[in-house]
C-alpha cells in the first residue's frame, strides 16, 4: 500500500507484523583493551573448563574400559590439567579486581562545606585556635646565643 511512498523517500519496509517483538539495538559500551583481554581470557578458559569437563568424562570411561595403567596415567594428567584451568580462571579474576581498583582513581574533595550555623562555626575556629595556642606553649623555645 505504501510501496510506492517508500520508494520515493528511500526507507524500508520492515514493519513488525501485530504482535511481534522487536527489541532495541543494543547500545555501544566503550571498553577499554584491558576490559577486551579480560572478557576474551574469561571467555576462553570457561570454555577449555567446560570442554575439558566432557572430555575429561569421556577420558576415565575409555581408561575403565581398557584397564590399562598408562590410560589411567593419561587421565590423571588431563584432569590435573582441567584443574589448572580453573586455578588460572580464579587467578583472572583476581588480577581483575586487582586492576579495577588501581585503575579507578579516588575522588578528593577539594571544597569543603561547613553545615550550621555561624555560631557553631566561630566555636569550631575558637576551639582549633586554642589548641594551636597549647601546642605552641607546650614547645621549648632554645635559643643559641653567640658571644
């Protein structure tokens, strides 16, 4: 029906039939590399983790099978190799938090704000102002006379 509108300003056709769906795209979240390396180094080692979990499995079944001493020998070593695997993933995620809390820099405040009111304010400067006078007094004055 509106083929023909379309055609004219260029757009596209592509209107959900009623009672379909459609989602937004998802928006672009810029990442940094190390972010980048993290989630791929995740990524990989949850999937040699799980991959290895299979065919670990798989690994016990063929030794129990053959019986044979160097089968079990081969098995104890992947499993000891899967277990390494989840060694490193816990030591990912260490290094992880350790980066997110050098790389997150501390907010300062600069400014101060003093809440009350003006009285409050002048017994707050009285009162460090005689503690200063007290540490002062409580410091000997030596003095290094020539002649």
């Amino acid at each position: 029906m509106f083929s023909a509108l379309d055609k004219t300003f260029g757009l596209s056709s592509n209107v959900p039939a009623v009672g379909e769906t459609t989602f937004p795209p998802e928006p672009i979240v810029e990442s940094t590399p190390i972010e980048d390396d993290m989630t791929l180094a995740r990524n990989t080692l949850r999937t040699l983790l799980s991959q290895g979990s299979d065919a670990a499995e798989k690994i016990l079944s063929i030794a129990q099978d053959s019986e044979q001493p160097r089968a079990f020998e081969v098995a104890s070593e992947f499993l000891k190799s899967v277990s390494d695997v989840a060694k490193d993933l816990m030591e990912l995620q260490k290094r992880r938090k350790e980066l997110e809390t050098v790389v997150k820099p501390t907010k300062i405040g600069t400014q101060n704000v003093f809440v009350g009111s003006t009285n409050e304010l002048f017994k707050a400067i009285r009162e460090q102002a005689q503690e200063i006078t007290v540490e002062a007094q409580d410091v000997e004055v030596v003095s290094h006379e020539q002649t």
